[in-house]
C-alpha cells in the first residue's frame, strides 16, 4: 500500500503542529501500511487513530 504524497505531506503538517518531537505522524502511517502489506494481500483502506495529550487524531488512507 502506497500512501499518497497529499497525505505524507498533510501528516509532516500535523505532526510539526504537535509540537511533541516524540511524535511522527507520517512515519507511523508509513510503517504501518509497510506492516500490513507484510500480513495482508489485498487492502482497501487503513486508519490510524493517535492520542497525544488527551486529544485524539485520526487519519485515513
């Protein structure tokens, strides 16, 4: 599963916003959907729900 240039770049916004330098959005979806391709055959879509300090973001591809 390949992640869009749109939503890489949307999620490095996210993450630069979060201003938490423990966080990477994109690469969390990036290893993620690199996960999935490993353990599944066929994906249609994934989400990815993040909780920093209480506030929850979810993001799908």
């Amino acid at each position: 599963m390949k992640l869009q240039p749109r939503l890489i770049k949307d999620l490095a916004t996210l993450t630069e916003s979060l201003d938490c330098s423990t966080v990477d959005l994109a690469r969390s979806a990036g290893q993620l959907a690199a996960d999935i391709d490993v353990a599944v055959q066929s994906v249609v879509s994934i989400s990815l729900t993040v909780t920093v300090d209480g506030e929850r973001f979810e993001v799908s591809a």
